[in-house]
C-alpha cells in the first residue's frame, strides 16, 4: 500500500524574482529534473493562485 505524504519547505526569499523562480519550479514551468512530469496532475494548491508573485505582494500589503 502507497503511503500519501507532503513536503513543506520554508525558505527566506529575499526578491520578488526569487519567489517568480520559484514559482515557475514548483509549477513546472521550467524543466525540473527530480519530478514525475506524468504525475503533475494529481498536484493540489491548498492557497493562493497561479501567480506566486501577486499572492506574496497581496500578503505583505
């Protein structure tokens, strides 16, 4: 039986261009060689949007 898990992984980004790198990683908008490129489908957002960089300005304002 497959076991379901998460990861969370809390970084100081200190530029709004590392959070728009980071997100376009964790969407998969840039080659990302460690991941199931056929599993991205069964992703879930729990928060927020497609735009990282709008979520973390809506946040700080």
């Amino acid at each position: 039986m497959a076991m379901a898990y998460a990861i969370l992984r809390v970084a100081k980004m200190k530029t709004m261009g590392n959070v728009g790198g980071h997100g376009s990683h964790v969407e998969r908008q840039r080659e990302t060689l460690n991941a199931d490129s056929e599993k991205l489908k069964l992703n879930q957002r729990l928060d927020g949007t497609d735009d990282p960089m709008t979520d973390v300005q809506v946040r700080i304002d």
